[in-house]
C-alpha cells in the first residue's frame, strides 16, 4: 500500500513563527500536492508539485512556499504564520494510474496559530 | 465562487433510508472522483467516473456522471451507520495540463443514526 506520512498530527504555533510541515510518499509518485480543508470550503490547493525542485501555486499560494529537495519529500512552508492560516493541512501523492486510484491523501496535520 | 458545487452540506438520516448528494458545476470535467473522509483520517477514493452518462455502483453506492460531465450524484440505498463520513466529490477539468490537479467540491457531512 502506498503510504504518505505527514509528520505531526497536531500542531499549535504562535503568530509570526516560520512553520514547516512535513510529507513523505514511499512509492515513487511524481506528483505532490498540499491542500487546506476548512468547514464549507472543501479542500483548497494551495501548492503542488510534479518533479523534484519543481512546483506550481495552486489556487491559495498566499502567505505559502514549498520545497521538494528530494522525490519522496514536500514540504510546506508558512513563512510567518498568521491566525488565518490555522486549518487542517492535507498533503497527497499521485501515480500515473489517477483513474484507478486516485491521490493518497496523508492523514493531515491540524495546525492552530495562535 | 465554488468551482463544483456540492450540495447538500449536512445529511442526517436514520438507518435504511435512502439519500442522494449532488455535484454540479458550469465547467466541463475530464473525470470525476467521489471521496470518503472519517474523522482523524484523510480522503479515500471511492470511485472514478470518465465518461458522460456513466453509472458505477459500489454494493450501496451508486455514482453517476451527467451526460455533458459538469455534474454527479452519489446515491445511498439503505444507509448504515458505517456509510457516516464526509463525502467528497472532485473533478479534474477538461483540457490543458492540470498534472492531475483536483477541484474539489465543499463537503457532505452524512450521519446515519441507527
């Protein structure tokens, strides 16, 4: 089974701070995507990625960056976080076989910025 | 605006009744995916539909694509309480490179009380 990993659960920062979260793929997908679910709004793609050193702004890049070092890893970046930016993170991975299987979401971090 | 909207947002039902949730959107889909999301957990991909006017079914779950693939539905016979979750539809959008970017609708938060 594929497997994406995001590194916490839980996550309270204070306002200004730089904060990274972390996701891991362990099948060798290209494509990478960091979404934030808010109640109402569904899921809102903020950044993704189809390479290494690669991305793309989604539709909320705002207050956002990203990084893809190396093919496994995507990391999302809240340069000076901000109380508007408390949310649920979502991080998925995608293969070629989209219509089989669709993306394989990590289990999300709930970050609060207070 | 809500690209693909969903409707409705909340659904509280009691166990054997039938249900139906609703996508539509005024832009044309390539494909569209239905998702399941239980609490703690990130969405899984229930099914995929291609083609206009295509029907699956997934033992209670029908899922069908409209004929001009702007719109979908997802319906339950016989729900249970194991159907309660947050179901999510989203579609990747005819035309250009979209690197499997997927638009998703806001949400339907189903409970079935037994």
């Amino acid at each position: 089974d594929v497997k994406v990993t995001q590194s916490s659960r839980y996550l309270v920062k204070r306002t200004g701070e730089k904060v990274f979260l972390e996701c891991v793929q362990d099948m060798d997908h290209e494509n990478m995507f960091w979404y934030r679910q808010d109640p109402g709004l569904g899921l809102r793609l903020i950044y993704f990625s189809y390479d290494v050193k690669m991305k793309e702004k989604g539709d909320i890049p705002e207050g956002y960056s990203v990084s893809r070092e190396k093919k496994e890893r995507f990391s999302l970046i809240l340069e000076s976080a901000s109380t508007n930016q408390t949310s649920m993170y979502l991080c998925a991975s995608l293969n070629r076989e989209f219509e089989v299987d669709g993306y394989t979401f990590g289990s999300g971090t709930r970050l609060t910025v207070v | 605006t809500q690209l693909l909207e969903q409707s409705p947002q909340f659904l509280s039902i009691q166990e054997g009744e039938n249900l139906t949730v609703y996508c539509n959107s005024s832009s044309v889909f390539s494909s569209l995916q239905w998702y399941r999301q239980e609490p703690g957990e990130g969405p899984v991909l229930l099914v995929t539909v291609v083609t206009g006017g295509e029907v699956k079914k997934l033992k209670r779950l029908t899922f069908q694509f409209g004929d001009a693939r702007k719109d979908s539905s997802l319906h339950i016979t016989a729900a249970q309480p194991g159907d309660t979750g947050l179901y999510l539809c989203a579609g990747l959008l005819a035309g250009g490179t979209s690197y499997g970017k997927l638009t998703f609708g806001q949400g339907t938060i189903l409970t079935v009380h037994p």
